[in-house]
C-alpha cells in the first residue's frame, strides 16, 4: 500500500480529502494543500506557497528540463494506479537532469484534470511525485493545478552541476575511439507495455506470473540510476543520455548530432554494439520473461525476437547511455556495450552496427508517429 511509504508518511499533509469528493468539491487551493509538504533537502530554500520557489544555485550551472504526460498518450487509468503515475512524471524528469551529470535540485508540477476527477486521485498523484522526488535527492517545490478535459502532468526539473564536476556533459561531444557504456534497466518498460497491451493474452495464470508482474510494475515507473550521471560525468563521460525512445533511436541521435558538430572535413564516426553485451546488462530473467510471453501468446512469436526488440527498440526505461575514452575505467554501475569508430564511405548508410553488420532499420518511440 502506498501509505506504507516512509517517506510519503513522513512529509506530506495528512489531512487528506474524503474518498468521495471531485476535485471539484475540494477546490484548486484546498487540493494543493492537501499534496504539499515540508522540504526535506538542503537545495530548497523555498518551497511551496508563494508566488514562486527558491532552490540554492551555489554558484554552479543551473540545469533545466520539462516533460509532459498525457492521459491516454503516456498513462492510462486502467493500467496505472495514480501513485505510480506521479512517481514515473517525475522519474522522467529526473532521468533527463541525470542525463546532463547533474544533481536534481527541484521539481515544479503542473497538473490539469477533469472536474469530476476522485480527490483521492490527484492527492494519490502529488503523493508519488513527492517520493520520487526524494529518492531523486529533491523536493517538489512548487507548481499549479488546474481544470482540463483529461488529465495532464507537466513536470519542470531543475538540477546543477556540482564539483568535481564543472561542465554538462552533452548528446553532441561523442567522438572517435570511444567505449559506449550503458547503466541500468533495459527492456523491462518495453515489455511491460507489451503485457499490459494486451499482446500475449491473459490466457491461465500469465498476469500472475512474478516477471509478469515485474514488467508491468517497471513501465509504470521507471527505476533510472539515480547518483549514476554526476558519477559518469566525475569520470570522465565524453557524451551522455537518458534512454527513453529506445536503445538504438537514443545512441543514433547521439552519433548523428555530435557528426554535426564536428563540421565538414572533420572526422565522422559510427558505433559498432555488441549484442551479447546489451542483453548481459538487461538480465537472464528478461530473457525468461520472452520465454513466457512467446509461450502465452497465441501468435507464433520468437523469444528471441522479442528479446532484441525488448532491448534494442524499447522506450522509457530511462538508463544512462555514456561515452567514454577508449579503455578508460568506467564508473561502477556503467558496462561497455560497444565502441566507436571512423566511418568509412560504406558505413554512410549505417551509423549504427551491431556485431560488425550494419543495421538499416532504427526503430523506437516517435510522439507523432
């Protein structure tokens, strides 16, 4: 149960609204109250309750990034418990502050929800943002609430870069003779979506299963490597991102950008992966896991197949994907998956190898797709 959470218990406002009422009874203040709490960290200056919040800045550079979730895009209520749905906003967030080798510092939320939407509902929200905030190393210190036709959570994070390290560490500054290194979960979130898609049925006790159930609960809210990103950064990290279009569309984006900025006549590089390396770090139980939902579907499916798509093409598990000189020792928690290299003229096609073949076909998250 989620009133179980020490943290949670510990800091936000007990006087909770009854189970009966709409937001609409409680009203836009009321509600705010009731999902606030008291700052638990040294960065907040000031929190929640007037016209704007305070986060100490100490003389570093500030980093700033914004995410949205959608209801019915990025959630759903039939999937989601509400405390899950607050925890993955901010989870997000938090991934992409990681991503830059920063500290999370604050979040500012704006929440917008149909009028008849269950209290209980958005406290349950504001009660998973405030716990993975904290786990982040941060406070919710601010934001807005308001009426919409579906429910809408736009996160604000705020991070900086702390001593030993002195600059962001950026998507575009990859470059040649590098070691690609990956830290966290991979494939769990794609998996989980698949589950709860419906793709592999409900046939016997498929929804029971404890793999089942693990996926599922890792789509909901994403683990990222919390700490990992500043620890990336102190070592070293020549380029760096969050995976949350999937493994292969986020390292293409990194190639892609960083080849622009070295210009013309400057020298172009392309990553070669290796397979068996990535589906190490994503675990033998995921591999388990494709095992059981090929087994359950009722279309002929691939372990395997599920597997490579799982790890190379799915989303939202928010690991960090690091670059870093060449035989240099990665920070614990982060494992070599490949390397980069000069291209040659038949590489123009295929940025990306895997296992010395090209591969032609990118696949992942697209919002517009």
């Amino acid at each position: 149960m989620v009133s179980a959470d020490p943290i949670v218990a510990a800091t936000t406002n007990t006087d909770l609204p009854d189970t009966g009422s709409t937001v609409a009874d409680i009203g836009e203040f009321a509600l705010i109250d009731s999902v606030t709490c008291q700052p638990q960290h040294s960065s907040t200056i000031l929190g929640p309750g007037d016209d704007a919040a305070i986060v100490s800045a100490r003389n570093s550079r500030a980093v700033v990034s914004t995410d949205i979730l959608i209801e019915g895009e990025h959630f759903r209520r039939d999937w989601s418990d509400p405390y899950s749905i607050g925890r993955r906003a901010i989870a997000q967030n938090a991934a992409d502050i990681e991503a830059m080798g920063a500290h999370p510092t604050g979040y500012v939320v704006a929440l917008a929800a149909p009028r008849d939407t269950p209290a209980t509902f958005i406290t349950e929200i504001g009660r998973g943002t405030v716990a993975e905030a904290h786990r982040s190393g941060a406070d919710i210190v601010g934001g807005d609430f308001s009426a919409a036709q579906h429910i809408v959570i736009s996160v604000t994070a705020l991070g900086e870069i702390v001593p030993p390290v002195h600059m962001p560490v950026l998507q575009n500054t990859a470059g040649v003779e590098e070691d690609i290194a990956f830290a966290g979960i991979l494939g769990w979130s794609a998996a989980g979506l698949d589950i709860l898609s419906g793709t592999f049925g409900q046939r016997g006790g498929f929804l029971r299963h404890p793999l089942v159930q693990r996926a599922c609960e890792l789509y909901r809210c994403p683990h990222p490597p919390y700490g990992y990103g500043a620890r990336a950064a102190a070592d070293g990290a020549t380029a760096m991102t969050d995976v949350s279009d999937g493994l292969l569309v986020d390292l293409q984006r990194v190639i892609q950008r960083s080849n622009d900025t070295t210009g013309a006549g400057s020298t172009m590089f392309t990553a070669d992966l290796s397979y068996e390396k990535i589906t190490e770090i994503a675990g033998e139980s995921l591999r388990e896991l494709a095992t059981v939902c090929a087994a359950y579907s009722s279309h002929a499916m691939e372990e395997e197949q599920l597997l490579r798509t799982w790890v190379l093409s799915g989303g939202e598990d928010h690991g960090l994907l690091a670059f870093f000189p060449h035989n240099s020792a990665l920070p614990g928690g982060f494992h070599k998956i490949g390397t980069t290299s000069t291209a040659m003229a038949a590489d123009s096609a295929h940025l990306i190898s895997m296992d010395g073949n090209g591969i032609s076909t990118i696949e992942g998250w697209e919002s517009f797709a």
